[in-house]
C-alpha cells in the first residue's frame, strides 16, 4: 500500500500521513487542508507535501491565486510547503519518495475510489458542513465509513461552525471541532493556530 510506503519509509524526526475526505462537494476539503498545510509547513516548519488525490482541479486555482517561491508543470512551492496538481497513484508513488515530513492527501469527496488510501493514513480527517440540514451527511458518512481502532486518529471538522453545532455533534461522542474561517486561509488568525495546536 502506497500509505504504508510512507510510514516505512523513515527519515529524521517523525514521518506523518494525513488524509483529509468531505461529506459532501463544497464541505471545505481543500480549503482546511491548505490551512493545515501553511500551519505545519510555516508554522512549525515540517517539509510538507499537500497532495491533491482528486478531480476538483482546485489546486490550479490556488496556483493561480498567490505568488510561489517555485512552480513546475506538477507542483509549486512555498517554502517548506510542496503543492503537487492532480496526483496519480504512479506520482504519488514517486512522491512517497522523497523526503517529506507530512503528507496532507486532499481526497476531495471520492471515498469510493480512494477509501483505501484515506483509511490507511496515520491521521483521518472527515470534514462536514455547518448547516443544520448537512450534518446528518456527516453522521452517516461516519456510520457508513468509519470503524475506528483503538490505535487510530480521526478528526471530524467543520468550517466556520457555531456553538450549537459543534455541542450536537459532540453529543453523539464525535471528536469534532470547528474550524476558523479565515479570508486568507495563508494567515492562519491566533483562533485557528490554537486549533491545530491541539490537534497536532
């Protein structure tokens, strides 16, 4: 398994998967995963990997909407943070490669084809939506999808969720948490850097 590969594949300091799947189009995949990736990357400064596994083609987008440090045919970078376009399994092969500390997988919504690459990463991370009438989407995504050992991480996130949302959700004994909306998802705000503190 590719995802095995990752975690065999050692280099200094902990190596580190994370897979990242939405309910449902428009959840908020990419735009927590970026986040993510711009905490771990310029924040504790981990060579990161951020991996669109998916046919939004959202990745050319972000290319297009700030400025890179270097940018090829594949990916583009910033920094310690790598952004590779529209990734097949025999790139993410060659990606398993090489020496990064974190790979942030963007399975956009495609659990049917990708359920095996999202469940064998180290950390899984669901997200869901805010609305009121999308997160029963999340429950059953959960229902449907998740079985989770005492030896995994999974993390259930919703994007500029309120309050109440969050206390429903976590009545049903779900790890979830909201994530901060942020108008540059680049510059991360003290609310949404306290977030992945505790989670990662």
């Amino acid at each position: 398994m590719l995802m095995d590969k990752i975690c065999r594949a050692k280099i200094p300091g902990s190596r580190q998967s994370i897979g990242i799947m939405g309910t449902h189009h428009g959840a908020g995949v990419t735009y927590t995963a970026f986040m993510l990736a711009f905490y771990l990357g310029e924040e504790l400064g981990r060579k990161t990997a951020f991996l669109e596994c998916n046919n939004s083609h959202d990745m050319g987008q972000i290319q297009l909407s700030y400025d890179w440090s270097r940018e090829e045919d594949s990916s583009f970078s910033f920094h310690q943070i790598t952004c590779y376009k529209e990734v097949t399994p025999k790139l993410l092969s060659e990606i398993c490669r090489r020496s990064y500390e974190t790979y942030i997988l963007d399975f956009g919504t495609e659990i049917a084809a990708r359920k095996e690459e999202f469940l064998n990463c180290d950390i899984k991370i669901v997200v869901g939506d805010r609305a009121q009438w999308h997160q029963q989407k999340l429950i059953d995504f959960i229902c449907t999808n998740v079985d989770v050992r005492p030896e995994e991480t999974w993390l259930y996130l919703v994007p500029c969720a309120g309050p109440n949302t969050i206390k429903h959700l976590r009545e049903l004994n779900y790890n979830v948490y909201p994530v901060p909306f942020e108008r540059d998802p680049t510059m991360l705000s003290k609310s949404s850097l306290r977030l992945f503190e505790k989670l990662f």
